[in-house]
C-alpha cells in the first residue's frame, strides 16, 4: 500500500506560532518533534520508506526535506498552488497509478495525532485488505467521538457490511459537516456517527475513475499532466496545468457524491490538531489542568494552555479555560472554546495587509 502524506496546508487556526514561512506541520506542538516528524516516524513503523509520499507545495518543500531527509526524492508530490485537498489528491493518484495503476493508496495528514500506533498500523492494514478485495469501493476509517467537537465533520454510519475477526466494517449512510454544539453532543450519545478523520483509502485507478464522474475537468487536467509525471517535463507541465484547476475539497468533491464507501470505527485515539484547544486537550491530564511552556506563576486558574515561546513568565489570576500564546512580535489571547475563531483573526491582519505578522 502507498501512504500518501497531505503536507501543504497552513494552519491558520494555530496562529501566530504557524505562519505562511513556518506552517504548523513542521512546528512541535506535541513534544519535540514536529507535527510532520511524528507523521512520518509513525508510518514508517509499518510501511517502507519507498512506500510513503510527500504531498505538498514547491515552496514548502526545501523545509520538509530538511525534516525528514531519509524520504525519498522521488516519492515528492509538488503542487505550484493551491487547489485544495481534491487536487492534491488527484495529482497523488495520477502519480501513483502511473507506476501501479492497481495500487491502493491511503491518506494520512500531517497533523494528525495518533496515540495508539500500533493499532494505527493494524487498522491501515485492515483497510488495505479490504480495498484489495474489494477495489469498487472507497474506505473510511472513522474515529470512535469523545466529546461534541463542532470543528469536524461527522459520517454516519449504516448496516454491516462484513465482520473480520474482532472489527466490524460498515456501509456509510451520510457525512455530515460541522454540526453546532446541540447536534454533536447528539452524535458522541449515538454509536452510529463517527468522527470524519479523512482517513481515505481507495485503489487508484477507482479514485481516477470517481474523479472522471464526479470532478471530470480535475480528471481532464490529472490526464493532460500523468505523462509527464515521473520524467523531466513534471515540472513545467504541473506548474501549467495544475493552477487550472478550480480549489474544492476531496469530501465535498467526491466523497459526499459517492454511493460505495465502506467505514472502519476505529479506536486509535485520533485528532486533528487544527487550533489551540486541541493541543491543550491533547497534553492536559485532566479538564483542570494547565498546560505550559516556559515559566508560570497562577492563582486560581484552570483549564489554560500558556505558551510562551519568548522566555517571559506568564503570570495569570482566576483565569480559567483560555489560550494564551506569547511571541516576540505579538500575543495571543482567546477562551478555549473560541478557538476555531483564530483562522478569522488571521483572515483580518490579511484584509489589512499586516505581511509582518502573517
């Protein structure tokens, strides 16, 4: 099976630490290694290096090969824009059939966390098997809801399709974007809606084939390109026909379009770190304890994520459930549950042309 790593994005939620320069995944939100490092380690303790892609932009690249330099050269996919996730996707599909068009790829994000690797790895294997036999579908492999997140989507899951040994793999019935707070707290009591990790696994040749259907002027521009993947004309013709194609992501694009797509409920204890509280979630011990970086002197505060990456201590009083972050060109202060808000902070220092701080 090839892993296909999606490395492009930007991470705006997790402002001011990831910026345009230095995107989140190669920032160590989560220990000491960055978001990427922990990706990669984390499939290769299952798959061969010769297996993995690298799915990113041009301008990012120089520091991912800085990151994970035992990568191979050739298994980087670069795109000179960006098109969101279906265009990544399907340039990583294009690039992969054209060496196996019988391959089976899976996806997996940069910044996603995974704390039960092993199962992680099992479950991808799971996954394989079962697209091997069964390439007229799409897989997901969903993850069991802890709490009401409104940040992710949801896929619902319907009948059986077949039990393999101790897992049951269901027919998916509908995705369901970003409920509000009412509705996901719904979904975490029902056993039939999981959380959406974009996990996917297709056989190539069949995600080509739902590109074709579903997104036919992506499948248009993936042909015109497939060529000259892999020779010494990639470059010039993915930097002149890749910005062509019109930004929609792979959920909205194919996957909410598709009828045949199996679901794994998977137990690996998975998040997307996207903003702020989900690094504090992920590093707290308890819904009261604070997480720190660098030095801290409270009284009566709970529930915090204090980040100070200057060396200044953090002072705070009665302060409780909020996010601070502290830069050396600007501070960043919001409640935790506010935290998606963060993106819309960053789409206004856009609008006022603010280059310093982005």
């Amino acid at each position: 099976m090839k892993i296909v790593i999606l490395a492009g994005g930007g991470g705006t939620r997790l402002w001011p630490v990831s910026r345009k320069a230095k995107p989140k995944q190669i920032q160590p939100f989560v220990g000491n290694l960055t978001l990427l490092q922990k990706t990669y380690q984390r499939i290769r303790r299952g798959f061969r290096a010769s297996e993995i892609f690298i799915s990113t932009s041009y301008s990012q690249q120089p520091l991912i090969r800085k990151q994970i330099s035992q990568a191979p050269r050739q298994n980087f996919i670069l795109e000179p824009a960006k098109r969101d996730t279906a265009a990544a996707i399907g340039l990583a599909a294009a690039t992969i059939a054209k060496r196996d068009p019988r391959a089976v790829m899976m996806l997996a994000s940069s910044d996603h966390f995974i704390k039960n690797e092993k199962e992680y790895i099992r479950v991808a294997r799971l996954a394989e098997r079962l697209i091997k036999n069964n390439p007229q579908y799409s897989l997901l492999i969903g993850s069991k809801p802890t709490y009401p997140e409104t940040g992710y989507g949801y896929i619902k899951i319907n009948k059986i399709f077949k039990q393999a040994g101790d897992d049951e793999i269901f027919f998916a019935q509908k995705f369901v974007e970003k409920p509000d707070l009412a509705t996901a707290k719904k979904y975490v009591k029902q056993w039939d809606y999981l959380w959406n990790s974009g996990i996917f696994c297709w056989r190539v040749d069949h995600l080509l084939g739902l590109f074709k259907k579903y997104l036919p002027s992506h499948y248009e521009i993936l042909m015109r390109m497939q060529p000259a993947l892999g020779t010494s004309r990639e470059a010039v013709m993915v930097k002149r026909e890749f910005p062509k194609i019109s930004p929609i992501s792979i959920d909205y694009g194919i996957m909410e379009k598709t009828k045949k797509i199996l679901v794994i409920p998977a137990s690996f204890d998975w998040a997307d770190v996207g903003h702020w509280r989900t690094v504090r979630d992920i590093l707290a011990k308890n819904a009261e304890d604070n997480v720190i970086r660098g030095e801290h002197v409270s009284h009566d505060s709970y529930g915090n994520l204090l980040y100070s990456y200057t060396g200044k201590m953090i002072a705070t009083a009665g302060l409780r459930d909020t996010i601070v972050v502290e830069m050396e060109d600007c501070i960043l202060v919001c409640p935790k549950d506010r935290a998606q808000d963060v993106k819309k902070l960053v789409e206004e220092l856009e609008r006022r042309n603010w280059k310093k701080y982005l």
